[in-house]
C-alpha cells in the first residue's frame, strides 16, 4: 500500500493558509506510508504530464492533526514519487496540532 489510508475529505478545521502561507514553510522529508490522502479520485492526465509542478508549488501541502498526516494537495506528486520506486517525498507540512496547544497556551496565560 502507497498511503496509511485513503480518506474522503479533509477531517482537520480548515487553517485558512494562503499560497504565500504555505510557501513560508519549509520543506521536509515524509515517508509516504503515514500519509492520508484527502482525495480519493486522480486524473491520470495531471499524473502524467511533464509540466503538472510548473504553475503551483513544487512541494506537496501536508497537514499533521490529532498526530495523523493528511495530504492536502499533492496527490499527483506524491503517486508519482511512489511509481518511481521512492517512499519519501519533501512536502510542507502544516503542523495544526502545534498551532492549536500554542494558541490553548496564549489562552490560559491571559
């Protein structure tokens, strides 16, 4: 199996981060077997077409909540990745759980 598991939708509240958000986050390695896929269809057409990086991020958008993974955007990408024998990939990952205790800290200083 490619991912931990194939969901239909995103589970996590939406983080409302924009292009230029994500873009400020750095890249790191993810082992693709702890990733949840939030979409369950592909087009084979985005999968195989050269150019499928050239207008959006270089890097898949993944989102760490309740300590799961879920693969917001990317999912070309990271397939591709896997028919390339590979079971890592560099993403962005937006890290919800640390946002959430941090802003729960703010809150309970005040």
């Amino acid at each position: 199996m490619i991912f931990k598991a194939v969901g239909d939708g995103k589970p996590y509240p939406d983080h409302g981060f924009s292009s230029g958000d994500w873009a400020r986050i750095p890249p790191r390695q993810v082992r693709l077997d702890q990733l949840i896929a939030t979409k369950r269809e592909l087009d084979l057409q985005s999968l195989l077409a050269k150019d499928s990086t050239f207008y959006g991020d270089l890097f898949p958008h993944v989102v760490q909540w309740h300590g799961d993974l879920y693969l917001e955007d990317g999912l070309h990408r990271a397939l591709r990745a896997a028919l390339h024998q590979r079971t890592v990939l560099h993403a962005r990952v937006l890290d919800l759980d640390a946002i959430g205790s941090g802003a729960a800290r703010s809150a309970e200083q005040r």
